[in-house]
C-alpha cells in the first residue's frame, strides 16, 4: 500500500520532465500508478468482501498514539477503486484531450497524479492525523488544479474559494478529531468505530465539527458555492476531482464514521436537513442554466447531498445502497463530464442554446452520454437504477424520519430526471432555428475512457449481484436489519418501482415544460450562494479596513501600552484567582548590596526613558539599561551572558546611531498630557506584574534545579564553561535554527534597505556608477604608493582620503589603526578558549564585528569594505554551512556533536586539544561576523550614499542657482 501511494509522488515529480520530452504521451506514462493501484486493489477484492482487512502500519509520533495506519477494508476497496480507475482513465483522456503546446502542461500533469496519490492515501488511512494529512493535501492540489488556467481572473478566485471553503472546514474537522481521539483514548478510526466513546456534550460538538468538514468538501449547502465555480478548472479535473474522487472524500467519511455515530442526536438531524436541502437546491438550480458543464456540477452538487443522505441514515440497507450509488454515480457522472469535454473540444462551445445537431454528427459521442445518462436518470438496466432502487427500498422501510427523507428523495430524482434529459437534449438534439454545429472528427483514444466507464455503468446493472458480497461486508457493521436486503436489478412490482415510475414521470413533465420552468425558477430566485460569499468577504474586508484603522495608529506607545496591559491583566487574574504566593518564601531582594545599587540605577535609567523627547538620549538611556543588565550578570557570577550583553548593547547602540542620523532629532509623534502621565503607572504596573510572576515560578520549584547536572555533565566531558558546552554541544540543533533565524533576520532586514537600490540614482561620478565599495576602495588602495617608492605623507587607513576633510579624525584614525588587529585577536582568543573560559562563537564574532565597526567608523564606507574585503553574505553562508555539516556529522555516532576529538602539541601552546565543538562554534562565529558586517554595511554605507547623493543634489542646485543669478 505505501509503495503504491510513494510511487504515486515519485512519478509526479518527474511529471514535468516526462512532458517535456514525451509531451501529451506522458500521460499515458503518468497512469501507471493509479493503474497499478487499482490491480492491486481487485487482487484484494476477495479478503475485503469476505469482511478481513489488509493493513499497514508506521508509528509516526508514538509519544501521542499517532502512527501511519493504512487499511484496506471493503469501504476502502470501493473508493480506491473509483479513486484509482478512474484517475487511470481520466489520465488516459488527458493525452487526447490536452495539445503538446499547452502551457504548464508538466505542472498540471504532476498536480493531477499527486491528487491522485493524496486520495488513494485519504481512503486507506486508519488514523484521524493521517487522515487530516492527505485530507488538506487533495484540498491543496485541487486548489492548484482548479487554478490552472491563473491568467484569467475567474481560475484565481474559483481556486481561492474552493480552498478556503474547504480549508475551514478542515480546520474545524481537526478539531472535532482530536476531541473524539482523546475521549477514546486512540486515533485509530477501525478502533473508534468498534469502541466509540461514550456520546457526551463535547463528542456532540465534535461530531458537529467533523460534519462540518466532510459537507464543505463535499459541496453539501450552505458550502455547495464552490463546487461550480470549480468548474474554471480543466474538464478532465472536473471529470475526476468533482465527480469521481474528491468530492466524495466527504460522503467517504460520512460513511466512515456513521456506524458509530450514526446514533449520537445531533447526527441525523445535521445530515437529513442539509443533505436533503442540498439535492432539492441544487437539482432546481441545474433547470434553468445553459452551460453544459454547470448543468453537470449542479446536478453533482444535487447527487452529493442524496449520497450524503444515504450514508448517514445510519441502518444496514441504506447503507449498502450508499454504497451501490457511490459506485454508480462515479461511472456516470465521470463519463458524463469527459464527453461534454469532447463535445467543447469539437464544437468550442459548451452552451447548449447553440449546439445542434451534434447527436448526428458524433453519433458514438452521443451514445456513450445517452448511457450515461440513463444511468443518472435511474433507467433500467443500468446500475444506476438497481442502486436508486435500493435506496427507495432502506428508506420506505426505515423510520418516520427516514420516510420524510424518501419524499425528498423522490422530488430530486424527479429534478434529477428533468436535468439529465436538459442535458442530453441541448448537447445533442437538433433545434429548430439553430443551424446545425460544426464539428471536427473524434478519435477513438478521445472517446474510449468514457465509454468504457458507462459500459460498465451497463455492465454492473444486469451484474450488480457480483458486488453484492462486497458492500454487504461494509453493510453489515451496522446493527443486522430484520430483512437484510441484497442488491438485484430486478426485484419485482413494488412501492420502490412505482416511486421510480413517479420521478420518471414528474421528471419528464418538468423537461416539456422547460421555458415555464425556466422562467418560474429565475422569478423566485433568491440570491445564489456564490454571491451571499461574495457579499460576506467583501463587508468582512470593510470590517477588517474599520478595525485596522480604529486601531492600527501608527503610535509605538500606545501598542506597547495595549500589550503590557493585556498581559498584565491576564497575570494579575490568574494571580488573583489562583494566589500561588501563600506558602511562598519571602522573598530575597539581593544576594548583595551591589546588585541592590546595579538594578536601581538600571530602573533609573528605565524611567528616565519614559519622559525623554530626543532621540539620541533615548539610545543612551536604553543602551545604559543594557549595560546595567550585563553588570547584574557579572555581580551574579555570570560572565558569558555579561559578555554577550556587553557586546550586543554596543553593536545595537552602534546600529541605532547609525540609522538615527538621517531621523528628526525629537519623537515626531505628538502625545497629549494625559497619555503622557499614565506612561509611568503602566510601565510600573507591566514590571511589577513580570517581577511578581517570576518570583511566584521561581518559588514553585519543587523538583531539583538542572544546573548541577549540566555542571556535571560538562566536567564529564572534561570542560568548564557550563554554558558554551550548553549552546555548542548539548543543545547545538537550537543554536543552530536560532542561527539560521538571525541570518534570515538579516538578509531580511538587508533586502528591504535595499529594495529600491536601482532607482535611487547615482550620487558619484559617472566613471564610479554602478560599482561598489568594495571595487572602488580596491582601485583606490591599488593606486597608493608600494615599498620603497616615493610616497607622500601617508595615512594610518587605507581609505582614510575617501572622507571629507571635515568629516576625518586624525586621532580617531589612530586609535582604530592601533586596536583593530589586537581587537580581532581577542575574538579569536575567545572562539578557542570557549570551552573552559568564558567566550563562544556568538561573542567572537561580534567582537570582531566590533572591530569593523570601528575601521567604518573611522574611515567611512571605503574603509569598511577595505577593511573586509569579502562579502557579508559570504561569511553568513559559509558559517551556516559549517554549522550545519558538523551537526550532522555528529549523527555519525548518535551523539550531537561531540563525533571527533583531536589532542596535540603546540611549541608555544603546549597541549591542546580540539573537538568538533569548536568547529560549530567556528561557524557561528562566521555568521555573526556576517550579519554584523551586513548590517552595517546596509544601515551605515547605503544611509551614506543618500547623505552624498542629497549633498551632491544641493550642490548642483545651488550651482544652478548661482549661473541663473550673475551679479
């Protein structure tokens, strides 16, 4: 079973290929897999009739009982039988169907064969996540599907929909499973429908949203808007996702879960009012429109709710004609949709007030849709008639409820009666005034998929006892019914023929009286589904405009404000509730007075923040409140989260600098008196809350703290720094992702400055346009003297003569020349001596971020690409890359990263030894270097470049100025 399902995948992705080279033939190469699974499945038909299942299983997340179940029992013989034969068929129609110069034909080729592997998996799975799992993946590859034509309007918004109607109503779905999985205790669907949990208010919820998932895929009303909008969609998608297979996933789970659910209140309700409103509005519908294919989606939308009907009636013989009708719909509704593609394929056209005369021209065209048709329309002997049969039989037997049913029931077969005989007269008849249609031959490669599905549809009326063993296996897990019934096509003169007899005849008056009906049905009709949609997402757009205005202002302050008080308000109700502090020690204020002094000089400055009005001094403050933070670590006994603070505070001190330049000097925003004065009673309270909290979970603690094991699990490993071997070894796949977090961050941050780097205009020479800083400072640096040539005064920066001479400091100049090389020294002294001192990967490379940072600064943007010659993006790859390749080279052993360890000697060093640790820690020091340098580079020398470009622009306006003004 799970080869079949990969193998469906595996082709898929190389669907495009195939196209390229086979062109429409690889559809042919692409039905293999649906193919193979359906001679799978009828080997299989026997152990599913007799009542035993096959299966597989996986465990995938054991730790919550959720695993991959695959199982073929005789419900799922059926569907995967319909989902794979007719998928195969559907394939083969696509070579005839599609031209080799359609566009993105490798993409709609390997979208339909992954649905088609989604859905083989939806019908075998045996567990509700997996279920839900290849559930959302049919919803996601008929999205792609339905939207393959995405240049035109009408694909984009028929996709969307689709997708969300039914991604709702997945989502609602999830939460009714994981509900029902906990109330019994398993996932695993064969497991709750022999034990169901005991019907309680939350399984009568679930049950609810479980509904409201399988009747939105299902198109049951009110979520039936989307089906014909899907028709946009290519007619073999319509042929087999809206006809055959996804559609019925819905009417699938119904049937599913009906044995054990079918008894809970809310069930029957639910099903018998939507399903039967459902056949009646959509059977009305499909009376009066003229598109072929929306008379067929129209009369799906009507045949779902009556399948829908029959599998949750919840009784055995009702059951086996679900079942029966399943079948029966797929080979008449698939064959149906395939040759209205061969007729727009022929004609151009799909209205049927101008077709005519197409029944003679394509004679075997209009044979295979009269079969077909007769079928939907329950004539004798097809199998649509033993199936429509064998439902007005469950139903006239069954409950009171269930005979108000088989009224509703007889009326749509009376609609569905009058739409198929629509249908076949305005594809196929002549009509008077109506020249007849032009057509263009069909092959029989065209014609034969359809024609082999209603031959079947034929062949299983007379034949239907054959599947007679196999439904009843699915029957029979209902409660055994007093007079079991077995499917026949003939079962003689009764109430069940007579009511067929009924609907033929209502059917066939409602057709003659087409234009009274026509006209009838637009007077009374009330606003379509489709636009009621419409209507909602447009006022839920105005609404979500009002909301977003109202409360999106543009004020930091006031969004800090509303989220301190909503948090505060959220901790302070449950610390008033619940009051955990009684039986709490007191608590300590400090270990020492120093720490006292450190945090109220730090609150000082926290305060102070809340009444500065220039933006420079905010910077200050905020930068003090950092370095504040860092003193408390190194008073507490912390050095490494000293260090990092330290440095982090000035690289952030440093960037804010940077980009406030070419800000206002004072906050802009203007702030009443009032909200002004409450700045410091929230802030006070959000601290006071936070501070509370902490203690209150700092005083809980009940079991050991962890520290003394890390403490012993490093010294293990032979190291000291409790917290580098933490990052670097113990927890590496953390500091990992939060690498690649930071350098996502930073590409980020760095993309959107850069945005508009093209149309900013030059702002240097013309001999420098186009070139960077890098290129430049190199030219630069190439021409200065070398050796022992005669050289002026020189410089103590390589590109110190690219600044103004107002802009240079010669002292500044100096200082940076002198601490740059010891400064990346130390970051590298701190790289290697991580393990035993305090240091890391992360700190080194800001320390060396430092150091550039300085030679920018001193120098300008010149200097800095001098300075590092590389790019930034460079380092930030190279160290996610070497981060990445020891991590896994760590799972060599099973360990994280501790794989290999070298020891040697060094004649100055002495004894060292080095570990892969060291190597992680050697990447993250790249990354951090080159996110720093990317930073700067984008927040110092592009806000450069627009100082330039601004000074350039006021210059040649004043120039300007002064040649149109001679004294």
């Amino acid at each position: 079973m799970i080869g079949l399902i990969i193998g469906h995948f595996v082709l898929a992705a190389f669907a495009g290929p195939l196209v390229h080279r086979l062109g429409r033939r690889a559809f042919l190469v692409l039905a293999l897999p649906p193919a193979a699974a359906t001679v799978w499945a009828l080997t299989q038909w026997n152990t599913a009739a007799s009542g035993e299942a096959v299966t597989w299983s996986w465990q995938w997340i054991p730790d919550y009982d959720v695993a991959l179940d695959l199982r073929l029992d005789a419900l799922s013989e059926l569907m995967v039988l319909m989902a794979a034969g007719v998928g195969a068929l559907v394939l083969v129609y696509c070579a005839s169907y599609f031209r080799d110069n359609t566009p993105q034909l490798g993409r709609f080729a390997g979208n339909l064969l992954a649905f088609a592997g989604a859905m083989l998996a939806l019908v075998l799975a045996d567990d509700l996540i997996t279920l839900y799992v290849f559930w959302e993946l049919t919803t996601v590859f008929s999205f792609l599907l339905i939207g393959h034509g995405s240049e035109h309007r009408h694909s984009r918004r028929s996709a969307l929909q689709a997708l969300t109607v039914t991604t709702l109503g997945g989502l609602a779905m999830l939460v009714g499973f994981l509900i029902v999985g906990h109330a019994a205790g398993t996932y695993q669907i064969s497991a709750i429908v022999a034990d169901p949990p005991e019907t309680t208010l939350a399984i009568s919820v679930a049950l609810v949203l479980i509904l409201a998932g399988a009747l939105s895929k299902s198109a049951i009303w009110p979520f039936s808007m989307w089906l014909p909008n899907a028709m946009a969609a290519p007619t073999p998608v319509s042929a087999y996702l809206h006809a055959a297979a996804m559609v019925k996933a819905g009417v699938y789970l119904v049937a599913r879960l009906s044995p054990a659910f079918a008894d809970v209140p809310v069930w029957k309700p639910v099903i018998f009012v939507l399903g039967g409103a459902t056949m009646l509005l959509g059977g009305w519908r499909a009376l009066r429109l003229n598109d072929l294919k929306l008379v067929l989606a129209y009369g799906t939308v009507s045949q779902l709710g009556f399948l829908t009907l029959l599998a949750g009636t919840g009784n055995r013989n009702a059951a086996l004609a679900a079942v029966a009708m399943i079948l029966g719909h797929a080979l008449f509704k698939a064959p149906l949709f395939l040759v209205t593609g061969i007729v727009d394929h022929s004609t151009g056209t799909r209205d049927l007030r101008k077709l005519s005369g197409v029944g003679r021209s394509l004679p075997y065209v209009a044979g295979v849709a009269v079969l077909a048709a007769a079928s939907m329309a329950a004539l004798p002997p097809l199998l649509g008639f033993a199936a429509k049969e064998a439902a007005f039989e469950a139903l006239l037997h069954g409950s009171a409820a269930d005979r108000w049913a088989l009224a509703v029931v007889v009326l749509g077969s009376a609609l569905t009666t009058a739409y198929t005989l629509r249908f076949v007269w305005g594809a196929f008849a002549r009509k008077p005034g109506v020249p007849d249609t032009p057509v263009h031959s069909v092959s029989w490669a065209f014609l034969a998929p359809p024609a082999l599905l209603a031959v079947l549809g034929l062949v299983l009326g007379p034949g239907v006892g054959l599947t007679d063993r196999l439904f009843s296996a699915y029957a029979d897990t209902y409660p055994a019914a007093a007079d079991p019934y077995h499917l026949a096509l003939w079962h003689g003169f009764g109430v069940a023929l007579l009511l067929s007899a009924l609907a033929w005849a209502a059917g066939a008056v409602l057709f003659v009286g087409r234009d009274t009906v026509t006209k009838i049905s637009r007077r009374i009709a009330w606003p379509t589904a489709d636009s009621v949609f419409g209507h909602l997402l447009l006022g839920q757009e105005r609404l979500a405009l009002q909301i977003t205005g109202f409360i999106q202002r543009g004020s930091l302050s006031v969004y800090l404000a509303t989220t301190l008080l909503v948090m505060a308000g959220g901790q302070l109700a449950v610390l008033v509730t619940d009051q955990p502090w009684q039986g709490a020690p007191a608590p300590r204020l400090w270990d020492n007075e120093l720490q006292g002094g450190v945090a109220v000089l730090t609150c000082i400055a926290a305060l102070l923040c809340l009444t500065v009005r220039r933006r420079m001094k905010a910077v200050v403050l905020s930068g003090l409140i950092g370095y504040g933070t860092a003193l408390l670590f190194v008073v507490q006994g912390a050095p490494d989260l000293a260090l990092t603070q330290f440095c982090v505070e000035t690289v952030a001190m440093i960037v804010f600098v940077l980009v406030l330049r070419r800000m206002p000097v004072h906050f802009e925003e203007t702030v009443s008196p009032w909200r002004r004065a409450i700045r410091i009673p929230v802030a006070l309270l959000a601290a006071g809350t936070i501070g509370v909290a902490v203690w209150v979970a700092a005083a809980a603690r009940t079991a050991e703290p962890a520290g003394a094991a890390m403490v012993k699990e490093v010294a293990d490993h032979g190291y000291k720094d409790v917290v580098a071997t933490i990052l670097v070894d113990l927890r590496a796949w953390d500091t990992m992702g939060e690498s690649a977090v930071l350098a996502a961050a930073a590409i980020g941050v760095t993309s959107l400055i850069y945005l508009h780097r093209r149309s900013d205009g030059p702002m240097l020479p013309d001999e420098l346009k186009g070139r960077t800083a890098w290129s430049i400072a190199a030219q630069h640096t190439a021409r200065l003297p070398q050796g022992d040539e005669v050289a002026p005064e020189r410089g103590w920066l390589a590109a110190g003569s690219t600044l103004a001479p107002e802009h240079r400091s010669i002292v500044f100049e100096v200082v940076a020349r002198l601490l740059f090389h010891p400064i990346l020294i130390l970051s590298v002294y701190l790289l290697f001596c991580a393990e035993n001192m305090p240091g890391g990967g992360f700190v080194a490379g800001l320390v060396a971020g430092v150091a550039l940072i300085t030679r920018y600064l001193a120098g300008g943007r010149f200097e800095l690409a001098q300075a590092a010659p590389l790019q930034p993006g460079l380092f930030t790859g190279l160290g996610l890359f070497i981060s990445t390749a020891v991590g896994l080279l760590g799972l060599i052993d099973g360990t994280v990263l501790h794989a290999f360890t070298y020891h040697g000697h060094l004649p100055v060093f002495g004894e060292f030894h080095m570990s892969t640790p060291i190597l992680f820690d050697f990447g993250v020091y790249l990354l951090v270097l080159g996110v720093v340098l990317d930073i700067v580079r984008a927040l110092g020398a592009k806000i450069d470049r627009q100082i330039e470009r601004a000074a350039g622009a006021l210059t040649a306006s004043n120039s300007t100025t002064a040649e149109g003004n001679p004294r």
